[in-house]
C-alpha cells in the first residue's frame, strides 16, 4: 500500500541506480488526508488487497504522520494496518521512513528513507511514490479516476523516476477502474 516499501522484483539493475529524485518541497499540510491507489507495483503485503486501497495520513502527537492504509480483501474483508511515517529530508519534506509496528524491518520509527514523493499535481491531486531502489511504487489520486491529460503526467512521472509504467498495475477503486491491467495497456 502507499506509505510502505517493501522489495519486489521490478527488472535488473533497479536497485543499482541513483535513487529517484524527490519533488522540490512537499507541503505536508496540504498532503495529510485521505488518498486512494490508483495503480502500484504488486507487493507482497497488498497482494490480499482486491479494491479501494487508500491510506490517511494525518499529524500525529510527536508531530510525524500517523499512516492508515487500508483495502477491500478477495474474501469481502477488509484489511488494514497503522504506522508512522517520520521525514528524513527536512529540506523536501518529501523523503520519509515509514514503519509498521510488528512488521519486521519496519518496527521502528527512524531509519532510511523508504518512501519518497517523486511527482505531486500542482494542486496535490495526484502524487507518486516510490522507494529509493524503484522497487515500489505507488500512484495516489484525491479522486477515484484521473483524466487521460492525468494520466500522462502520471506516465511521464514514473518514466522521469526511473520506473517503467508497464509494472504498475491498476488498482480496482469504486468510481473509478474496476480492472487489473498493466498501466501502460490502460
């Protein structure tokens, strides 16, 4: 889901690059709340999810962002989790470390950047995410559905990032696509 990064095999040679550069400056006020999965690089950890994958953020008492992820299961469950994310860059805002308590790896609330915002709408409709090795990512809307004019910046974001747009699924979202499709056959 959208604020963890968990490895997934994407291609050879991802993990060696430079890691994807972060927007100029992240607004984390105009960030916080509610954002829907539009499309993602399959993680194990999202894998039981079937629709309207979304994560809140919102400020937390020691002032990181507390993160609800949260999805529709196969089964007609729902399955959600909590965490916090704690910005590692103060001069972007938009490099953070994302953790989980009980998932191991991410139970602690410092360490390396696992989460950066590579592109944002002007208007903070849509934004990108991804993990600095670009073995994660995540498309994230405001709204269920973005235009087709959207949906090319979004291309073209994950292409400036490093990422080939053909790995990130679509994510089924009421209001929105109800298929499973590469993002490139969209």
């Amino acid at each position: 889901m959208s604020l963890a990064a968990t490895a997934s095999l994407t291609g050879a040679g991802a993990a060696a690059a430079a890691p994807p550069a972060p927007v100029p400056r992240l607004d984390l006020d105009r960030y916080l709340g509610e954002w829907r999965q539009l499309a993602a690089i399959p993680q194990v950890f999202n894998l039981n999810c079937a629709r309207d994958t979304t994560a809140v953020y919102t400020l937390d008492p020691q002032g990181d962002i507390g993160v609800h992820n949260r999805c529709h299961t196969w089964t007609g469950g729902v399955d959600e989790i909590r965490g916090t994310a704690t910005v590692n860059d103060p001069v972007t805002n938009a490099q953070l470390h994302v953790s989980f308590p009980g998932v191991p790896g991410q139970d602690g609330r410092e360490g390396p950047t696992n989460y950066v915002v590579t592109a944002l709408g002007p208007d903070y409709s849509w934004a990108l995410v991804t993990s600095p090795s670009r073995l994660s990512g995540f498309v994230l809307s405001r709204t269920p559905a973005l235009d087709g004019t959207t949906w090319q910046q979004v291309d073209d974001a994950i292409r400036a990032a490093g990422q080939d747009p053909c790995v990130y699924l679509t994510s089924p979202t009421t209001g929105g696509r109800g298929d499973i499709r590469p993002l490139c056959a969209r």
